[in-house]
C-alpha cells in the first residue's frame, strides 16, 4: 500500500485560517481524511469530527485528544474540511459526501498537492456544487464553496456518491471486488502476483495475509492451497475490508470448512494469535519517502507470531534490504526469484 503525505495540504489549510484566505470555522466541523497536526490544535474552539480509515493517523487523532473515526454518517455540520486523496474517484466522492454531510449555507473546503490531485480541485468543486473559489499555498490548492442546494447538481452528486462502493472488476480471468483509490484497486500487483506463483500448494494450518489490501494473496491461498484451514487477513486502510470480505466470501464458497476473518489492523504493532503460514507484500511508502522501516516492523510481527515450524513468505522491490532483518529474526532465509525488479523470499525458523 502507498501512503499519501498531507503535511503539505496541512499547512496549506493552517496558512488559508490563520492568513483569513480561507473562510472562518465556526460549531460542528467534519474533516475528512483527518490528519493530526497544527490546524487542529490552533483551533480549540471547534467541534472536531475526524474521520481517518488509515489505522496509525486513527489512532494518532485518539492520542492528540480527537474524536475519530474509520467513517462518519452523521449530517448537520457547519463545515467540512477534506484532504484530498490522489485517485480522482475517491476525491469525487468525497467531495460528493461532504454536500450531504453539511447543512444548507455550511462551508466545504478541499486542499489537494498539486502533484496529486490538485488541478483538479476547483473544477470539480465547481461542477458539483455551481460555485467555488480557489487559491493556492504550499503547492497546493485549495477551494471552497458555501453549499446551496439549488445550485447543487444532484445528479452529479448522486454519481459521485457511487463512486466509493466497492466494485466488481474481472482480472486473471476471475472477478474481484475492489475499490477506487485502494492500492493496485483496478489491476493485479506484479509483485503480489510473483509471489502467489512461488509458494508450493501444501502450505498448510492457520495463514495469516500482512497488508491484505483487498485481499488478493489470501483469495491465491485459498484457491491453491487445499491444506489452509483458517486465514486471517490483517488490513491498515478500513476501505479495503468490505472488498476484501466479498472476495472472501466468494473463495470460500467452495471450502465450507476452511474459515476467513478480517482484521482492520496495524501490522506494526504486532499479531493477535499464532500462524503456522504468513504471505505479505508489505507496504514501503509514505507519499514520495521510502519506509523500509515499515516492512522490517511487519518482520518483527510475522516472527513473533510464527509457530516453531511457520514460514513466511514475503515479496518486495528487489533494491530493499529486508535480508539482514529476516536474517535477524529467522534461521534460515532463502531468496527463491528475482525478476522484473521484485524478489521473493522465504524465512523459516523464527528464532526465540
């Protein structure tokens, strides 16, 4: 999964209230993909409501003292703020939430990096709601609009609404559930693939999927390995869980003895339970910034939730240095394909 960095976007919005560029907040404040940071600790006097489905910057709102939450269906609000994601669809549907969230008159304003997503900001915010202004700071842009239901295109506000749900999408010659913005949502991840294609069909017991995503490792489990009688799949990024339940629900269906649960789950901080199997193309990325930190933290918690005879089966770029890690926390570590600039390895052996 890659991160979105918005400390940018941020300090863009903190500029646009401190400087008054920006409209003034004022009572019940939804902020969408809410970010802990500066701007919310300048602003005391507002009713915050967070709403943030990627776990760690959940949990970081909790820590700062904030109400969040993975998704807010309340309505009413005075305003709302949205740190745009990159995937336009995800934006549009956002942006399409955030008029049915606030009440009539109430101010909605989106920032987005221009490197993602912010030429687009106005143009959309204009076409949905009939009307916005715009500027820019931080290099990125921000644009606001006072939402005013005879101005509003319902219609398109109805589409973009839809664009959220999970959909449908026929890859390798099977469908798939997915979503807009979610990682690799409208394709098979290469190195995912490369590594579903290098575990042997015996693998056997309870399987763990690290950074499931929507679930493509755990479905290629189910499917090849006749032996694996329990999966669970760990997932940071709450969007992914309804799609990676469908895809579940749909392998399954020809295993009624095998089960599946869902986790929305951080990885780093370690695995509830004990697996005799975990596969994982963990995550490596916060915006621009490589956190090769991120992938030794998922090493860390797959070995010490391996039993005594578990292997683990991970894939990554081939340029990252995941071997002395896994060498750190497993006796025996093998490299069983390089190609196309990804690698996979298999660690048995978790030491004590």
């Amino acid at each position: 999964m890659i991160l979105l960095d918005d400390d940018g976007s941020l300090a863009a919005l903190e500029w646009g209230f401190r400087t008054e560029a920006l409209p003034a907040l004022h009572g019940s404040v939804l902020f969408l993909n809410a970010r802990h940071g500066a701007l919310l600790a300048s602003h005391t006097d507002i009713d915050w409501h967070c709403e943030q489905g990627f776990l760690p910057w959940n949990e970081t709102l909790r820590r700062g003292g904030f109400e969040a939450q993975a998704r807010i269906e309340a309505k009413g609000f005075d305003a709302c703020l949205i740190l745009l994601p990159p995937q336009r669809d995800e934006a549009r549907a956002l942006l399409a939430r955030a008029t049915v969230a606030c009440r009539e008159g109430a101010w909605l304003i989106a920032v987005a990096p221009n490197r993602a997503g912010g030429g687009s900001v106005a143009t959309d915010l204009d076409v949905l709601m009939g009307h916005s202004q715009s500027t820019t700071k931080h290099k990125c842009r921000m644009a606001w609009a006072s939402v005013a239901s005879a101005q509003l295109d319902a219609d398109l506000q109805s589409n973009w609404l839809a664009l959220d749900a999970p959909r449908p999408i026929a890859l390798e010659n099977a469908r798939f559930w997915t979503r807009p913005g979610l990682f690799a949502w409208d394709r098979i991840d290469p190195a995912s693939a490369l590594l579903a294609s290098q575990w042997p069909t015996d693998l056997a017991g309870r399987a763990a999927d690290l950074g499931a995503g929507w679930g493509y490792l755990s479905v290629q489990l189910l499917r090849h390995c006749p032996a694996i009688r329990q999966i669970d799949l760990f997932e940071a990024n709450a969007r992914a869980l309804a799609p990676a339940r469908r895809n579940l629900d749909a392998a399954l269906g020809a295993r009624p003895q095998t089960s599946a649960r869902v986790h929305w789950h951080d990885v780093a901080q370690g695995l509830p339970g004990r697996f005799d199997v975990i596969v994982s193309n963990p995550p490596f990325h916060v915006g621009a910034s490589e956190q090769v930190d991120l992938g030794r933290a998922f090493i860390r918690s797959a070995r010490a939730a391996l039993g005594t005879h578990g292997v683990f089966w991970l894939v990554a770029n081939r340029h990252l240095p995941y071997e002395a890690s896994l060498a750190e926390h497993f006796q025996q570590v093998d490299t069983m394909i390089q190609h196309e600039g990804f690698k996979v390895i298999r660690a048995r052996g978790p030491r004590p």
